[in-house]
C-alpha cells in the first residue's frame, strides 16, 4: 500500500511538473498602444480667409458725433477638439490723444484719461454661424464703457474643426458727445475665451 501511495505521488508530481505531458500553447501581444490628446484651437481674422492667434481687428480714426461704424470679425477653431462655447470679454481704456484741442481744454480738465468710450454705443451686435444669426439684443444701447469687463458668450454649441462664427457689432458715436470727447481714443482689448 505504502509502495501504491508513492507511486502515486510520483504520477501526480510529473504530472504538475509537465514530465511526461504534451499541450498546446499560444501567446499575443499588443505592442505600440498609446493615448494622445487633441488639439484645442482657436483663432481670430479680420476677413475669414487668414486666421491669427493674436491680430489687430479694426482701427477706426476721426469719428465725429454721429458717425455709425461695423466691427466684423471671425472666430474659427482650428483644432481638432469640437469647441462648445466662445466668449468674448471686452477690456476698454480711455486716454487722451496727447494735448488737449482748444475746445476740449474749455470743458474737460482730465488731460490723461479720455471720455470717448461712454460715448460709443452698441447699435447692432449679431453672431451668425453658418445660416443662422443671432441678435445678442441685451447689449444693444450700451456703451463700450458699460461693457467694460463684461464677458459676452458669443457662441454655444458644437463648433467642429474648421467651422467659424461671424461677429459684427454696429457702434456709434453718440450725437449729443460733447467737446470732452475731442481728440480722446478708447482702446479696446478683445479676449476671446473657447472652452470644450
């Protein structure tokens, strides 16, 4: 019995260590595997045809009260990510073009800071994306200085790779501006934000 037991012991070790044993086998492999991220890309241009990260967009000179003008812009993504909103905050400054004219030195005694942007008001303000427009009316009657500051969402949505969006503002010079308006710029800083 004892002879029966250690014989059988020495099958099943044989058996375990594969003496003796015939099996098939197989190995796979997958070799190369990665993550990439894509490529979130937003420009600016002043026609549509030539995009830019950063671009001047208008420079308007000489207005007198009364004069209406139109910023058109376009905002393009470039990447390869589809982009779901744009905006846009507007940062404005007013400074005066150097000496004060004579009729602006009569009623205005700030000789460094400008009172143009309070002055130019928002006529018209639509963003149009392939064939539909929008008319972002809450902002029409402000002043570029009320809207210093503020963020305005421009676009939501699903904007794809190659797609843009049109912008144009009508602003003009209010008629009733005064001579403290003479001579004086509003600089305006457009930042535009695009998020996933």
């Amino acid at each position: 019995m004892k002879r029966v037991y250690i014989v059988a012991m020495a099958v099943v070790a044989m058996l375990l260590l594969g003496v003796g044993s015939a099996y098939f086998s197989d190995v796979a492999k997958s070799n190369g595997n990665s993550f990439s991220s894509g490529e979130f890309d937003v420009a600016v241009s002043k026609d549509g045809h030539r995009f830019y990260d950063d671009y001047k967009l208008f420079s308007f000179d000489g207005m007198k009260p009364g004069d209406e003008r139109i910023v058109r812009f376009y905002v393009k993504n470039r990447g390869d990510v589809p982009v779901s909103k744009i905006s846009m905050r507007l940062n404005v400054a007013d400074r005066e073009d150097g000496k004060l004219s004579k009729a602006e030195a009569l009623v205005d005694n700030t000789t460094e800071v400008g009172e143009l942007s309070p002055n130019l008001v928002i006529t018209s303000f639509n963003v149009t994306v392939g064939n539909v427009t929008r008319t972002l009316s809450e902002y029409i009657g402000k002043s570029l200085k009320d809207l210093n500051g503020t963020d305005i969402e421009l676009f939501s949505g699903r904007l794809e790779q190659n797609e843009k969006i049109e912008v144009t503002m009508g602003i003009k010079f209010r008629e009733d501006a005064g001579n403290e308006c003479q001579t004086d710029i509003a600089d305006v800083n457009m930042t535009l934000y695009a998020t996933q």
